[in-house]
C-alpha cells in the first residue's frame, strides 16, 4: 500500500526548538515547579522502561502498551486541573495513572499481578485505575471511554460541582463513532468536558495519515460540532499545561467543550514486542530528538537551572522506580478469595445471585 504524506502539524515545527510555536510565551511555570514536573516524567520514563523489561523476562503476563515518549500530555495536564477532575485513559496509560498519583510500585505491581497492585490484580496494564483520585480507568475499547468522559462532565454540571473531565485518546479513536456521539452531545450540551487526542501518528501498524481524510485528525474535525480545536506540542510539558489551563478554565466558565490534539511519538512499539519497523528511521530519529525530557531540559537551561540539578532529579526518579519493581517482585500473589471482591460498586458479588 502507498503511504500518504505524513500530516504536517499546524504552525508547528519540532525541528526547532526555538521557535516560537514550541516555545509559547505566557506565564509559564518558575523553575521549581518546572524542575518538579521534569522528575514527575523522568519517573514515568523509567516506569515505562522497567515494565518493558519486566515484561521480557516474563514477570509481565498478557500484554503491555507503553507511553513512554508521551509522558509530557499526562504531566503536563495533570499539572493543570483540579485534583478532583475527572480523567480517563486508553490501554496506553500508566502515564494517565501516575501523573494522577498512583505511584509506580502501585502500577508495576499491578502489571505483575501481585496484591498490591492498583486494581489488586483485576485490571492489569490495560486497565490502571486510580478511582480514589477520580482517574477513573484505562479503557481498551477504542473509543468506549468517551461518552464516559461526558456523563461525568454531565454528573458534575447537574451537581454543579465545576468539575470537569478529560479523555485521552489517540489518533485512531478519532475515526470511531463514540468518538463524534461524544463530541456532538458534549458541544449540544455545552458539557465541561475536554477531549486530548494524543496523536502519535500510529494506530497499530498503520500511519494515521493512510487513512483519514483530514491532515490533523482530532483538530480539523472540531469545526463540524462547532468547539475549539487545537494544536498542541505534546512533548513540551509547558506548552500542553498552558493549553490545558486555557481551555480547561474555559469548559469550568460553562463556555462548553474543547478539542485539543497533542502532537508526540511512541518510543516503543505498539504493544508487547512489536519493534515498529513500519516507521521511517528518519521519523523515529527525528522525533526521538524531540524528547519530552530533553525539551524540559532545554526549558529549564534556560531558566538557569543548573545540569547537575537536573541530573540529581533523575537520579531520585532512578532510585524512586528501582524501589518500586523490588518491592512489586516481593509483593505476594493475591488471595484467591479477594477473587470477588470489588467487581461491583458495593464491593461485594451480590449481584452474581
Ligand atoms: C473498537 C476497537 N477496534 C479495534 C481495536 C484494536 N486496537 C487496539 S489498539 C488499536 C490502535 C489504536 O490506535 P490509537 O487510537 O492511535 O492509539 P495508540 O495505540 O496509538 O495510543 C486498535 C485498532 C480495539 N481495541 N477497539
Ligand atoms: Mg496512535
């Protein structure tokens, strides 16, 4: 099959790193606060590389789907909303979970099926919830966790709350119908809800761009249901926290939902051991230049923070996550009578009768 061209981002360029489009102006975060959400994604980075290898010596079963490459959307998002926002994710997202305060021993242990996983074992990689912090689960349905995301937008309007909720997806949900039903029921209703494509390029195997009509395919299809679509570099932690403050404050003012599509790149295959030799070495080497750390390293060079104060920060993240796959491998297997525990809202299995 021929490849289509690969869309070019609107006004965007992550060839250059100094141009005015990757780095937005405005009231950015100071250094300390940059410097924190830096460490928040090198541990996410390393969470990601750690169930990686976990999974290929065979302490990961089933299947993994890794972020690590998008670690700037759910860092810099997070660092956006209210702790009480409502969050949903795909199968692709430890990073949604941690940057949402499950803590990596928490995630790992989960992928390796012990008790002291998130989900105690039930949910697995596809599935990381965190409902204590409203991050209300990792979906594997394309698409399905949209609607979600709007009756929860709808739940916190009708309890008038100011709440809102997010879903993120990625670009292969924008040709699913949930997607458009949650659109266009959101934007009727004027639903604080907004939805962040996190735009990859790649659905399994196949580029995007083979198969959609639009260059950009979640902003370019806001128009038709009449809400703000936006661009965004999603490997820049600043640029996806300013966007989402924006177009949060927005949906929490009543002015209804907002599409955003954050541009990035997956460092790993699709899933499990796919090598993704369907990209283009020229894509891969580009855009793994673009590093979401590597630009939040350029960010806080220049705000004066020193190298070695960025090298101890990943030093801590190193030592954060090698605790937590030690602790995870010594955590015990469940109790297979917790079997039936917390699969219904009660927590019982009362239902099952
Ligand atoms: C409704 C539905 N169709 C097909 C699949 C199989 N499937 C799993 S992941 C995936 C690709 C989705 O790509 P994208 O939305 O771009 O997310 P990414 O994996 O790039 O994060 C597909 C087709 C599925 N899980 N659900
Ligand atoms: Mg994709």
């Amino acid at each position: 099959m021929t490849r289509a061209p690969q869309p070019e981002a609107r006004g965007l360029d992550i060839t250059d790193p100094d141009s005015p489009e990757t780095r937005p102006e405005g009231t950015g975060p100071d250094a300390g606060q940059l410097l924190a959400l830096y460490e928040e994604m090198a541990v996410i980075r390393r969470t990601e590389k750690a169930a990686h290898d976990l999974f290929m010596t065979g302490l990961v079963k089933g299947t993994t789907h890794l972020a690590a490459g998008h670690e700037a959307v759910a860092v810099g998002a997070s660092a956006a909303l209210r702790d009480d926002d409502y969050v949903f994710a795909t199968y692709r997202g430890h990073h949604h979970a941690l940057a949402r305060g499950a803590t990596p021993e928490e995630c790992l242990a989960e992928l390796m099926s012990r008790a002291t996983g998130l989900c105690g074992a039930k949910g697995g990689s596809m599935h990381l919830t965190k409902a204590s912090r409203n991050m209300l689960g990792s979906y594997a349905i394309v698409g399905a966790h949209l609607p979600m995301a709007v009756g929860a937008a709808w739940s916190a309007r009708l309890r008038g709350t100011e709440q809102i909720a997010v879903a993120f997806f990625g670009d292969g949900a924008t040709n699913i119908g949930a997607f458009h039903e949650a659109l266009n029921l959101a934007a009727v209703w004027k639903l604080p809800v907004l939805f962040v494509c996190e735009n990859n390029l790649y659905m399994e195997y196949t580029a995007i761009a083979d198969v959609t009509a639009v260059a950009n395919p979640a902003a370019d299809r806001a128009p038709a249901y009449g809400i703000p679509g936006e661009i965004v570099d999603g490997n820049d932690v600043v640029a996806v926290r300013e966007a989402v403050a924006r177009l949060a404050d927005r949906a929490r003012a009543g002015e209804g939902p907002s599409l955003l599509e954050a541009q990035t790149y997956r460092h790993f295959g699709h899933s499990r051991a796919d090598p993704a030799a369907y990209r283009p070495a020229e894509e891969v080497e580009r855009w793994l230049k673009h590093d979401p750390l590597d630009v939040a390293r350029g960010r806080l060079a220049d705000l004066g923070v020193p190298a070695e104060t960025v090298d101890a920060a990943d030093e801590r993240a190193a030592a954060v996550v090698q605790a937590a796959v030690e602790a995870a491998k010594n955590a015990p297997a469940p109790d297979p009578r917790e079997a039936l525990t917390d699969v219904w809202a009660d927590g019982g299995a009362q239902w099952r009768t």
